[in-house]
C-alpha cells in the first residue's frame, strides 16, 4: 500500500489539468514529463504549493479546438507529483503517479494560462483500493505481448516483465506501448482492470496482425 495515497476526503475538488493527446496515465501508475512551457510550468509549481496533484487528459483529436485549446475527453486521471527535480536549463522534470479517475463535471476558469476543471470522482471510488492479482489473466497478457514486441522490433528484458505482477504488468503496458489516442481512451475508460486486461490482450493482438485499433465501442469484439 502506497503511504503517500490520498483518501477520498482528500482528493480536489477543481483540478488543474494538463491536456497531452498519447500519454496515458493510469491509478498507481507512473508518468515521467519533462515540464519546459510556461504556463505548465507554473501549473506544476503551483500543484507543488498545493496539494502536488493536477490531472492528465487527452484531446480529443476527431473533435475542432476550442477557444481554450484541445477539446478534452471528459475522462481522465488525477496523478500526485511523486517526484520532482530541475535542470540547469530551467525545464522541470517530474513523475506522476496515478491516483484515481475522474470525470469532467465542468471546466472553470483558466490560472496563469493552465486550464482547470471541476472533477467528479463519484465514479471511480474502486480506483482507491489495491488491484487483486487474480482479476488479470496475466498469462495471456504475456502471450499476447511477445508476438506484439516482435512485430514492433521492440527488445525487451523479459525476465524484468515476467517478474511484473499482472496488475503492475497491465498497467505499464497500457501506459507505455504506442497505442493510438482512442485506444489510450478505452484502455483508461474501462470500467474494471479485467476489462482493462481484455481490451489490452485485443489491441495487442490486433496489432501483432497489422490492425492496431479497436472496434467500435472500445471493446474487444
């Protein structure tokens, strides 16, 4: 169990929210970023002031910008700055992890040009408790994953991997193979880390077979 986890009563109501199209962050989870744009930067800053929490959300590339930038998703996850540091050059670099869903309940006023929002969590309280092994089918995560790796020309250190447990192993392959954004979307909506586990062992197949997109609807068909 993680000490730093917040509880439900401490989690913000309003967000700050950074929209990046291809990174996906997932509950326990840990996104690098390497932070140089002024207003992230005081986004990250202020998040540091404050709490150490902001969100990651993904444009939404099949919808026309707005007036504030990216048309967002309206699913996302709220991450903690879990560790921070800063280069001679003026960039921040940082790592998220993963705490819970939430849904965009509205967007609010903009903060020293970083967008906000109000987040509902109502949703997701199941986020905030521990993954049990048995919900992942790990093996066939794992035979899914070493045509997929072939095809890709990716090298990896399986016995690294084989060590994963399969709630670990689901979560990282989800947030680092280069899915595209709606299939980064419906891996982030799944409703449980068994579906999330059966959506990433389809995607992995597919793309093992020069299809790397899901059906419509999300799921594996």
């Amino acid at each position: 169990m993680d000490p730093f986890q917040p509880g439900p009563e401490q989690l913000p109501a309003e967000i700050a929210i950074f929209p990046l199209s291809g990174a996906l962050l997932l509950p326990g989870g840990k996104l690098p970023l390497n932070i140089f744009e002024p207003r992230y930067m005081a986004m990250t800053l202020d998040s540091l002031a404050s709490g150490r929490m902001f969100g990651m959300i993904q444009g939404d590339p099949s919808q026309p910008r707005g007036e504030r930038g990216s048309t967002i998703y309206q699913v996302g996850c709220l991450g903690r700055l879990s560790s921070f540091s800063e280069t001679e050059d003026g960039r921040l670099l940082i790592t998220l992890t993963g705490v819970t869903r939430f849904r965009v309940a509205e967007e609010i006023e903009m903060r020293r040009g970083y967008r906000r929002v109000r987040a509902d969590y109502s949703a997701y309280a199941d986020d905030l408790e521990p993954d049990a092994p048995e919900d992942v089918a790990r093996e066939a995560v794992l035979e899914a994953l070493r045509p997929y790796f072939t095809v890709k020309g990716i090298e990896a250190n399986w016995d690294a991997i084989e060590e994963m447990a399969g709630p670990a192993l689901v979560t990282t392959l989800a947030m680092v193979c280069p899915f595209g954004v709606p299939e980064k979307q419906a891996l982030l909506e799944a409703p449980t880390l068994r579906d999330r586990a059966e959506s990433l062992i389809a995607l992995l197949r597919m793309a093992a077979h020069g299809d790397g997109e899901l059906p419509p609807g999300g799921r594996p068909s």
